[in-house]
C-alpha cells in the first residue's frame, strides 16, 4: 500500500517547514510539511513529513530523487510508516508490589 505521507532525513539545521515545502511543491500539492525541531534550540533534527494530496505526487517524488540536496544537505526520502496507537510499550507494569522471603 502506498502513501502520501513521506519521511525525509538528513536535512540541515537550518531547514525549515517553509523551505522544505518549497522543495516539494514542483511535484505536486503539498498539504502539509513538518520539519521535526529541538524543543530547547528550536532548529531542526534532521528529519521531517512531507504529505502531499495524492499518492501519484509521493510516488513521483520517490521515483524521481532518492537522493537530492536541500539547503547544501544530501537528504534520503522513503514513505512514511504511521506509528501505531496504543498496545505495550514494554517495561515494567503495574506499581512496586511486594516481596516476601
């Protein structure tokens, strides 16, 4: 199954929503961009989302530039994998219980 969302790593500090959107524009309607930050510095962590409209606008993308420089940045681009909701995270559960020799 396809998607229209795409993940896009190796971007620089500097890259931004605005910036990466422009890059995608010339494929197709972009309708959101998300560039993921630092919550302390506020620039960028070297990844983000591209979602476009339609499947055939991320295909077009990922057939046309695996590899392609923004901003003086190699970037890789592949489809984004939704993150499930929910279910184990593993770990310990429950409180501290107790325990009796």
């Amino acid at each position: 199954m396809s998607s229209t969302k795409l993940f896009i790593k190796g971007l620089s500090y500097g890259t931004d929503d605005q910036s990466l959107g422009d890059c995608f524009n010339q494929f197709g309607n972009v309708v959101e961009v998300r560039v993921i930050t630092d919550r302390d510095t506020r620039r960028s962590r070297g990844f983000g989302f591209v979602n476009f409209n339609s499947e055939d606008f991320a295909n077009a993308v990922l057939s046309s530039i695996d590899v392609q420089v923004v901003q003086g940045q190699n970037i890789r681009v592949s489809h984004a994998n939704e993150r499930s909701s929910g279910g184990s995270r593993g770990g310990f559960s429950g409180g501290f219980g107790s325990y009796s020799s």
